[in-house]
C-alpha cells in the first residue's frame, strides 16, 4: 500500500483495505512516523488498539503516567480521551486497529 497522510500529526499509515472491504465495520492500518510534530487528539471509535511492531514511542494520555511503548506493547485508547504519540522513533509501526472502521478523530 501507498504511505498517506495519518489521522494523527506527524505520522502517515497504510491502508490494508480492512475498512472497504468490511464496509466500515473495522480499519486495519500500518503507522509510521511522518513529517511534523505529534500533537494531542481524541477520537470517537467504540474500540481503539494498538500494536507496536517496530521501533518506540511513549503514549501520552489526559490525566495518566505516560507509557513507554515498544515492539510487543499493545494499547487501547478509550472514545473521547485526550492522547498523543510521542517521541515517536524513526523506525516505529503501529498496527492500528479501530471498530467501527469510520470514526471521527479531532485535535485535543
């Protein structure tokens, strides 16, 4: 697949086609780090998981310790809570799996 713009800033994903083929049901995408900064966001999925399958990054949520995430950590980001993806390694790869696969993402 194609390297695209991500629903977050400073990253850009892949589209395995999940979300097409499901008819929105579940997206399925491969995240990178991209240009720009990583800044805070919430989103409204019902269920929001992640799996770190390359590299680092230290998740940051509203109200939480932040996390240090590396190949193996997974994570869940609940509807509506502020997060941000930061110190993102070069070498990062999130596997990003979202329910339903069309939700809205807006900046905290």
């Amino acid at each position: 697949g194609v390297w695209e713009p991500f629903r977050l800033p400073g990253f850009e994903a892949r589209d395995t086609t999940i979300a097409e083929n499901t008819k929105g049901v579940a997206d399925v995408k491969v995240v990178r780090r991209g240009a720009g900064a990583p800044a805070p966001a919430r989103h409204d999925a019902d269920i929001l998981f992640g799996f770190v399958m390359e590299g680092g990054m230290v998740l940051e949520g509203a109200g939480r310790e932040p996390a240090a995430l590396s190949p193996g950590d997974a994570f869940v980001i609940p509807p509506g809570l502020a997060t941000r993806w930061a110190e993102p390694s070069d070498e990062l790869q999130v596997l990003e799996v979202a329910l339903p696969g069309r939700f809205s993402t807006t900046p905290a």
